[in-house]
C-alpha cells in the first residue's frame, strides 16, 4: 500500500472484501470493495469501503 501511495495512487479498488480495504482507509485512500454477496457489502462498508462493486460484474451470461 505504501508503494501504491507513494507512486500517486488516488483511489485503489479491490475484486473482494481484503486486507487492502483497511489498509487504503489507514492511509486516507478511497477504496471501492469487491463483494458478491449482500454480507459482503455490509463487512465492506462497516470495514469503511467508500463504495462496493458487485461482482461478478456481467448476469446471465
């Protein structure tokens, strides 16, 4: 995550629920959270992901 920060990172995004959501929130990074299940999306936001992205991102297909 420093590195990312450190190369002028604005936001990061990750395909789930990771380590990575608490470390952007640490660091002051907007971080939309992947998350597949409504579970998720809670753990995501209580987690302090600024968005969440459901994925997979197509239906149906």
């Amino acid at each position: 995550m420093r590195l990312r920060c450190s190369e002028g990172a604005s936001w990061i995004v990750t395909p789930a629920l990771t380590e990575s959501v608490a470390a952007s929130v640490r660091v002051g990074l907007p971080v939309p959270a992947g998350d597949l299940t409504p579970t998720e999306a809670v753990a995501a936001r209580r987690a302090g992901a600024d968005a969440v992205k459901l994925f997979p991102a197509s239906i149906g297909q």
